[in-house]
C-alpha cells in the first residue's frame, strides 16, 4: 500500500523540479486540451496528471496522483511490457520510440493513442517520466471503419482519397478546415500542393518505396497551411486495392499533431537548455563532455574545455540590482557563443560561470594548446568591450581556466574540476586572465580550501587581531593610525594577510572580517577618547569593494557605531579607486550617507588606478593617500616627483588633507615635507603592531613621535 507521506512527497519533488518555470509549465500543459500529459516515478506512481488526461482517461487529477499507472490505465496484458520499457527509459534517460499505444478508460473501454516519453532529470531529485498522449480513438475507428468498408470518411481526422496517380478525388470537411483550402481547389491536385519543404532529402521516395511494397504507410509529415503556417500531421497512408491486387486509391488520414511536438519542444528546453541565456544547461554539457570523451577514444584529436568565471559578479548585483545582472549575463552568453565555432558548446554551468567546450582541436598537444589559448584570449577581449545595461554602459571581466584531454580516463566530473582550478589560478592571478591546469593547482586548491575553512575558524574562535599603524602629521605629532587585521593561527602563528585576504575576498569571508575590524576600531576609538591627550585621534580602517557593496553597508556601520558608543567623527573609512569604476553613483550615495552620521573618507592609492577629476569632484572625501610607490620613487624618479606634487596640490585645491604612505627614510619624509604634505605612514615612523605595544611606545609622548 503506497505510503501517503510519499505521495505528498513526489508530488512536492513535481512542484520543486519545475521551480522558476511552474507557472509558464502549468499554463502550457493544463491548455494542452488535446494532449494528454501525466507524469511518473520509476515505480510507477503518478506525479503529475492535466486536464486533457482526465477527458481521455476519465480520472480526475485527485483520483489519479500518487496511485500506479498500471492500475488506471495499462490493461494487465501489457503490464509485463510497460514495466520493461519504463526500466528501460530511467536508466537509459531516453524515450522510447514514439508509437500508436492501446490503453484503458475508467469505465474499462480501449483508448487509442499515440504516445510519446521524455525523462527529466534535475539534480539532487528523482527521476520523472512524462508521456504526452494524443487522443488517437477516432483516428482508430476510421482505420477500422476503412479496412471493414471504406465507409468513415467524414471523421474529426483530415482525409483525403487520391486515385493509382495519386490526384486528389476527395477531402472531407476536417481536411479543408485544417488545410484552408477549398475542397474545389484540391481536386485534381497532388498531396504534394501541402509539403512544406522541410523534410528531408529522399524521405518521400522512402515514403512511396514502403507504401508500394506494405500497402500502407504511417509518420510525420511537414505541411504548409494555405496560410503560409507550417504544421505537423501524423498521417497513416492505405494502398486501396482490386481483385487483381492492382492499386486503384490511397486513402490519407491525417491528424494534427502541432501542439504535441510544441510541448515535447518545450520540456525539452526546460530540461536541457537554461532559461535565462537560452544556452544548453549542466545536463546537456555533461552529456556532450560524454559523447567527446567517447569520440576521444576514437581518434586522437584533442579538445579543450574552458571555465569561464565573471570577475566580481556580485559587486554588479549589489550595486546595480540582479536585473541588470541577469542582463549582462545574457549579452556575455551571446558575445560567448558568436565567438566560437558552430561546432563548439558553450553552456552556462550556473550562476556566472559558463564552460566551453572546443572540439576536435589538432591531435598535436602543443598545437591545441595554442588554439585554445587564441581562442581563450579572443573571449577575454570580447567579453571585455563595454555592455549596455538599460542605457548605463558597464564594464566586466572574466577569468579562463583552460584543461586539455585527448585518449584518457578523466571522467567528465574530474574535467570540469580541473578547468575550474584553472579559472580559480587565473583569478589569484589578478583576474582577467587565462590559466591552463596543472597538477600542481591540485594542492594549491587543497591549500585554499583548507585555509578557508581554517580562516572561517579562525572568525568563530577569536584568533584575528588588530594592529595600528602610526600616522603622524609633518610636525612630527601622532594624530591617528590605520587598523590592519593580523591572524594569530594556533598552529602556524602570525599568517601574512598576502594570504589570507585574497582568500577572504574570493571566499565572501571578508564580510564578516570587514565587520569585525571595524567593530574592534570603534571600541579602541572609544578607550582612547577616555583619555587624555588621545581623544582627537583618528583610525583608518580599509574597506573592501565587496563589503561597500552591500545594500545595507550604511546600515552596518550606524549600528557598529550605535553599538559601541563611538564618536563617527573619529573614524575615518579608507576607500581604493578601483571601487569606483563601476557603480561610482550608488557608491558616492552610501558615501554621502555616512557622511551626514559624521564619518570621513580617504582615498587609498590615489594616482594608481581610475584618477578621474570628474568623480573626483562628486566624491565627498576628506584625505589624499599618496601610494608608496611613488613616495620610493621620489629621490630616483623625476616623474614620481612630479606626480606626487601633482597629487598635493590637487588635495589643496580641493580642500583635502593629504597623506604619504609608506614613508620609510628621513630625506623622503623631508622632500615630501617641502613639497606640502601634511601627513605621514610608513616604516620611519612604526611598523604595524599589537595595540598595547602601539600605546606601550607611542602614547606616552603622542607629541613627539618624529625627531
């Protein structure tokens, strides 16, 4: 006795398999009025039921769920049968052929139809036969009607009756009414006055050889309405014969079989082909990696299989919204697919990450090595030319991991993973970049995942800590520091942040670690504003792109603030120009945002990066940072020089203070003194270090920290 918890189950597994597409899914089958549709488990059990197939069958959708197929509508003659083919199907993933089937009403009379299965497969659920039933009863009772006496000829099927040259001699009215011709206009005409020319080469020779030799013929044939409208017909062709066996007609029946291949049409996009980009799915892909690494086996031609990666996909979904995110993946999938042969596959293989997979490359490793590369860096170009996203013109990048195979025993999940370590090599790398695997990635990923996990620990556990840099102004009076994040691992001690913030970022951990400094800052802001000589001290804290991202980040620091009772003037939020090149106005709303709660703004690594004047002026900042490569170059670079006097009196100009980091000799810290910097970091002044040797050494004479 089937357990009811299992039906409610399967019937959950239905609802779940066609998330995002249910309505459009529901819309289409419960319309389907002539077309039968149910769906089944592999034991059978009914899943899905439409209306067409509680008009065929006489179920209704309540009687027919959760009950097995063989009790409703197989006659136990063909249990045996049904249970075969159904095995068959869930293990192969394939339909059977499609085929004219005998099946059972609720009252117990025959139900003719033609039938046709697919088998759908979403990860992580069971498996799910559909069969797409035509109502094929009357289509039956006219063959009948025609082999006893020829007599049914105005049926719901179209029919026509040509003579031994196969000239039209009658249509009935069902013929006419599908057709739009005139029956007046046919006669006398050949069946050949319908074809749409879609068929293939030699098929109706075919057609007429089977029909010549069996008397009778059955298929699909492509027709063209009167209209221009393509349609589909199942037609069954019978060779009328004399006494003498000599062919005197053919007599066509013909049923519309549109809306039935509209339907298989579309479950087969649904369960092969993505719904966004319209490309083939995972499914598809691993299907076609198979199909290749069989071809492989064959012959030695290479291929290549390519992990493309959107560099910072989540920044453009938090600042701009998954709307202009879904848009861009849309014109990154159609920049992907015009740029490689019609031989190729590219696939989405989830969220921002697409693989393509490059077919029958030279079977000269070297050689296909280097025809990926070009191919690779042709994406890498195109997927980099600006995108229109509702009239705002937006930049993006990807990273390319690049795995070769030829006649080997990588299975299609070890292929996708090594391509994948590629694509993560590439973006350590410093993204928009290309990098082919190796085995050596394999412990490096291993070392990544384990720090991560490590890293995540770490957070829950209390291992971080936080140091201050020194920042002193050009008299030599400690007026603040910057708080840097160090990582106290039990077990391999201090571990440089080179390591681990790369690893935070690319993992999402530099949210919660973003949110920890800041909250660790606050509280030191406030000890010192309890003391004497220090209140006026300022700490700099980095924020991340990703953390300035979040549609909340100004939320999260009114509370950190709230939270630990600190003056928001005190606290002063360092920003890199590379969070400006895209999203610059969603950025300068947060900025003004906290400005009003208080808190100030520097601009970390100005002269580097995006330096536009323009956002420059829009951007409501309080501090100038001078990268330290400039302040090295100064006493061997003219042009450091230049650029650092540049930087001095464009933060004049605007009303900003200016900072020089990475200060570490006195003739820099002099000649920076005389070009008009007001303020210095760097090694001559203090290292990074623990709070209480920072306040052990510099908070005794805060006013005399530079000679």
């Amino acid at each position: 006795m089937l357990d009811p918890n299992l039906v409610v189950s399967e019937t959950k597994f239905w609802e779940a398999a066609v998330s995002t597409a249910e309505q459009r899914f529901h819309k289409l089958c419960d319309e389907a009025e002539a077309m039968s549709i149910q769906g089944y488990l592999q034991d059978g059990t009914v899943v899905y039921w439409n209306r067409a197939s509680e008009m065929i069958y006489g179920f209704s959708a309540q009687e027919a769920i959760g009950r097995n197929l063989l009790d409703l509508i197989i006659p136990p003659a063909a249990w045996a049968v049904v249970q075969h083919d159904m095995a068959q199907m869930f293990e192969t993933g394939k339909g059977i052929p499609a085929a004219r089937l005998t099946l059972r009403h609720k009252d117990g009379h025959p139900v003719s139809v033609f039938s046709s299965h697919t088998v759908v497969a979403l990860p992580g659920h069971p498996k799910v036969m559909f069969c797409m039933d035509a109502d094929m009863s009357a289509l039956a009772q006219a063959e009948e009607e025609l082999r006893i006496a020829a007599t049914a000829f105005e049926s719901q099927q179209g029919m026509l009756i040509t003579d031994a040259q196969d000239r039209i001699l009658r249509v009935n009215s069902a013929f006419t009414q599908a057709t739009g011709y005139r029956a007046e206009e046919l006669l006398g005409q050949s069946p050949r006055i319908l074809r749409s020319g879609h068929q293939e080469a030699g098929f109706f020779d075919q057609m007429w050889h089977t029909l010549r030799a069996q008397g009778s013929w059955q298929g699909e044939l492509s027709h063209r309405r009167q209209s221009g409208e393509v349609y589909t017909d199942w037609a069954t062709i019978n060779a009328v014969r004399n006494p003498l066996g000599e062919v005197t007609h053919y007599v066509y029946a013909l049923t519309d079989i549109t809306q039935r291949k509209q339907v298989e049409a579309q479950l087969t996009q649904l369960a092969f082909y993505d719904a966004l980009t319209h490309l083939p799915n995972r499914r598809l892909l691993h299907d076609r990696l198979h199909q290749a690494i069989a071809a492989r086996q064959r012959h030695r031609h290479c291929a290549a299989l390519l992990f493309v990666d959107v560099d910072d996909f989540k920044g453009l979904n938090d600042t701009l919204g998954h709307e202009m995110g879904d848009l861009l993946l849309q014109q990154l999938a159609d920049r992907l697919q015009r740029h490689v042969r019609d031989s190729d596959t590219v696939a989405r293989f989830g969220g921002d990450k697409f693989v393509v997979m490059l077919d029958d490359l030279s079977d000269d490793l070297a050689v296909a090595a280097a025809d990926a590369e070009r191919t690779a860096h042709k994406l890498l170009s195109v997927v980099g030319e600006p995108y229109t996203l509702r009239e705002q013109h937006y930049r993006s990048e990807v990273s390319i991991g690049i795995t070769l195979f030829q006649a080997s025993d990588c299975t299609v999940d070890e292929l996708i993973r090594q391509a994948e370590m590629a694509m993560y090599a590439a973006k350590a790398a410093g993204r928009n970049k290309l990098r082919f695997f190796d085995v050596r990635m394999q412990s490096e990923v291993s070392h990544r995942v384990a720090l991560i996990n490590s890293l995540r620990e770490g957070l829950k556990h209390a291992e971080l800590r936080l140091f201050c840099q020194p920042q002193v102004s050009h008299t030599g009076q400690l007026i603040g520091a910057e708080a840097l994040v160090r990582w106290a691992h039990p077990e391999r001690g201090m571990v440089s942040p080179a390591e681990f913030i790369p690893i935070a970022e690319s993992s999402g951990l530099i949210l919660p670690l973003g949110i920890w400094v800041m909250a660790e800052a606050c509280r030191q802001l406030v000890a010192w504003s309890e003391q004497l000589g220090t209140s006026d001290f300022t700490l700099a804290v980095n924020v991340s792109a990703a953390q300035f991202a979040q549609h909340d980040f100004v939320d999260q620091v009114r509370v950190v603030l709230n939270d630990t009772g600190t003056d928001p003037r005190r606290l002063k939020l360092e920003l890199t120009e590379s969070m400006l090149v895209n999203g610059v106005d969603d950025v300068i709303a947060k900025m003004e945002s906290l400005r009003q709660l208080g808190v100030g703004f520097s601009l970390d690594d100005f002269g580097t990066g995006y330096s536009s004047l323009s956002y420059l002026q829009r951007l409501p900042l309080n501090q100038l940072k001078i990268d330290q490569s400039f302040v090295a170059g100064l006493q061997r670079d003219r042009s450091s020089e230049v650029i650092v006097q540049t930087i001095i009196a464009l933060g004049q100009s605007l009303g900003l203070t200016v900072i020089a980091e990475g200060v570490e000799t006195e003739s820099q810290r002099d000649m920076l003194t005389r070009l008009g910097c007001e303020a210095f970091q760097g090694y001559l002044i203090g290292r990074p270090m623990p709070m209480v040797d920072f306040e052990a050494r510099f908070l005794r004479r805060p006013d005399a920290v530079m000679s």
